[in-house]
C-alpha cells in the first residue's frame, strides 16, 4: 500500500518563529505549544511517515555560520526523538539569494523521490507556517495544514495569489491538538454513480464537511429537503440527478434515495468511534422525532401522515419511500414520527431532524475509537 507522508517545516511549526527568522541560540529556541505530545501521538498511532523539510537561508554563510545551527537542530531533533517523533529524512534547502528556486520552498526539487507509485501523495500533508509550505502542498498534489498565529512575520515568497491556494488548506489552526485529531480522524468521504434506463445520479458525500450543498434533481422542492440534510447535518454533499420526470418523480425520487443511503454505508467504512444512535426537532406547529442506527440492518417505522397530495412537485407518498430507500442502501434503521398542522413545516420538521440525528450518530470521539457494538461488527 502507498505510503502517506507528513512533509513538516521546522520553524514556525514544531518550534516558535524568531523575530529575526534564524534559530542560532539556544535561548531564542522554544518549542511550538503542544507539539512534542501530539506530534508524538500522531508519530505512534497514525501511519504517516515523517519528512522534515525546512528553508534556513543563508546557513553556512557569515551571517549564519554553520557552528551556530547545528548544535540547537540537533538538540531539537533529539528532543523530539526521544518522544518518539524520528523523522525519516530531514530537507534543508540553505540557497541564498535563492539560487535554486527549484530546491527553495515551494519548489519540490528536494522531493523528487516521492514522485513514484510508493507514496500516495494525494492523501499526504504539508504542515507549515508559511503559505509557501500551502503552495508546496499544491505542488505536491497534496494539502495543506497551515498553523496560523498572530506571532507569524510573513506569508513567504508565493508564485501564486494568495487566494488561489484557499482550495489546498485542508486545516488552518495554531493547535496542535486539533492537527492530532483531524489527521487520526480523517474525513470520511465516498462518492456513487448510479445510472439505469430511467435515472443517472451522482453523488459525493464529505460526513465531515460543514454544510456546503450543490443538488440539483430537477425537482425544486427534493432539492430543498436534501438540502437540509448537508445544513443541518454538517456534511457536504453533492447531487446531480438526470431522471425521467417526463414520467413520473418516482424513479428520480426512489434511486436518489437508494443511491444516497450507499454514499452513507460507504463513507462510514469501519464505524470505528461513531456514536451509532442519534433527535427530537419541532418547527412551528409540528414536532418531528427521529431516531437512527447505523447497524448494519435496514429497517423503518414512519408515523406520519400528510392530507395533501404534493408539497411542491414532490408527491407526499413519497415520502415514506425516500426514507425507506434510504435505509435499505445505507443498512440503517430509522424511526420517525411527526405531528403538526402545516404540511410544509411537517415534512421539512421531519428532513431537518434526520439530517441532526446523522450528524449526532455519525460524531466521533478520537479517544474512544472502538466500534460501538458487543457483536464485534456493524
């Protein structure tokens, strides 16, 4: 299996920036707040390897000779192996004036080695303080973890505009805690295509995302309701439905909800650490109650009834068989029950609830990921 690797910058991420960006006493080093402990967890428990790779200007010239930077890096490598953190290779690029931008971060002239089929860079990070470590990342195929503070002097000498590389900040944060638990918690993504004679749907599904939508099913009400879900679940989603509506809304209506349920079973992979159960939601006049389990069985008990035959261009029966869809592709059992008066608000209570209950089931918790089940599977 390719190998995942964590390209990190030394100043600035695992040690504070100087005012005078050059690390040549020992009483001007101070180790990066929280580092050493989640570096070293994330050393022996996540399965990346380990590349230092750092841009120390000038070293070897009478402005920072040599005989002052080796003995603080070396005690600073030692620090960290002794808590486990061992670096499989350490990159100093040492150009001034920049001779070789190719070796110079962004440049990836240092890196050519994991460039082949070994390392599996799409899924790797760079760790860094600089935006040129974010463009180094974009270079790279890769994204980037961009510790941002108010103690930072500079954003480096970038090739590109600033908010061009907005799209490769996978996370931006000064806390080491919280690149510890977004590297051990990946985000779960999964995406389906899904094509028959009567609907082409395609699907991608971020469970960890924030909320961010773009469906388009051709029916403005279903996108509406499938909207909710990403809202209020805090997932990204992503639904493009091709369907025979020159029909009926069934076959749009039923494999999008099909389709859905497997993006689901397929992000949740393992399960591991997931809470499984999850919500209670009233809206105006209703009170929408829905109850999930991510157990591996399909199953739906719907108590709702609606006296109208469409809300929008959705038919009200359709309802009960998006969700029961739902549960057969995702291998879930779902309980609902709504009450209330105004149809519209009843079926929205409804959506919004379901999307809070994944959001509460499908939570992790990075200390505990065990799965949650006496049966040893889900």
């Amino acid at each position: 299996m390719p190998k995942k690797v964590l390209f990190i910058d030394r100043d600035g991420t695992i040690i504070k920036e100087t005012v005078d960006e050059q690390i040549d006493a020992f009483e001007k080093m101070i180790f990066y707040p929280k580092c050493i402990p989640f570096l070293s967890k994330i050393a022996k428990e996540l399965d990346y390897e380990l590349v230092m790779i750092t841009n120390q200007d000038g070293l070897g010239t009478i402005s920072f000779p040599e005989e002052t930077f080796w003995p603080v890096h070396n005690f600073i490598m030692k620090t960290y192996e002794n808590e486990g953190v061992v670096f499989d290779k350490v990159f100093i690029d040492r150009t001034f004036p920049y001779e070789n931008a190719n070796t110079r971060k962004p440049g990836t002239g240092l890196l050519t080695d994991y460039f082949t089929s070994d390392y599996d860079l799409e899924k790797s990070f760079v760790i860094g303080d600089r935006l040129t470590d974010v463009e180094l990342a974009k270079n790279l195929g890769s994204k980037g973890i961009f510790i941002q503070d108010n103690t930072n002097l500079g954003t480096g000498e970038i090739s590109v505009k600033q908010e061009e590389l907005q799209p490769y900040i996978a996370l931006e944060t000064n806390d080491w805690e919280k690149i510890y638990e977004f590297l051990k918690l990946e985000n779960r993504t999964a995406s389906t295509t899904r094509k028959t004679n009567e609907t082409d749907i395609q699907i991608n599904l971020n469970l960890d995302g924030t909320g961010k939508s773009n469906i388009k099913t051709g029916l403005a009400f279903f996108d509406h309701m499938l909207d909710q879900i990403a809202r209020h679940g805090q997932m990204d989603l992503e639904i493009k439905v091709n369907g025979d509506l020159e029909v009926d809304e069934h076959h749009t209506i039923e494999d999008t909800a099909i389709a859905l349920g497997e993006v689901f079973n397929q992000a949740l992979g393992t399960k591991l650490g997931i809470e499984r159960y999850g919500f209670k939601l009233p809206m105006d006049d209703c009170l929408a109650q829905v109850a999930i389990d991510f157990g591996g069985r399909n199953w739906l008990v719907w108590e709702a009834d609606f006296k109208r035959e469409k809300i929008g261009e959705m038919p009200t029966e359709m309802f009960f068989h998006f969700f029961k869809s739902f549960t057969d592709g995702a291998k879930c059992n779902l309980n609902v029950k709504a009450e209330g008066t105004n149809e519209h608000h009843k079926i929205e209570a409804i959506f919004k609830a379901f999307a809070k209950a994944i959001k509460m089931a499908v939570k992790r918790d990075v200390e505990k990921m065990i799965l949650p089940s006496t049966k040893g599977m889900l």
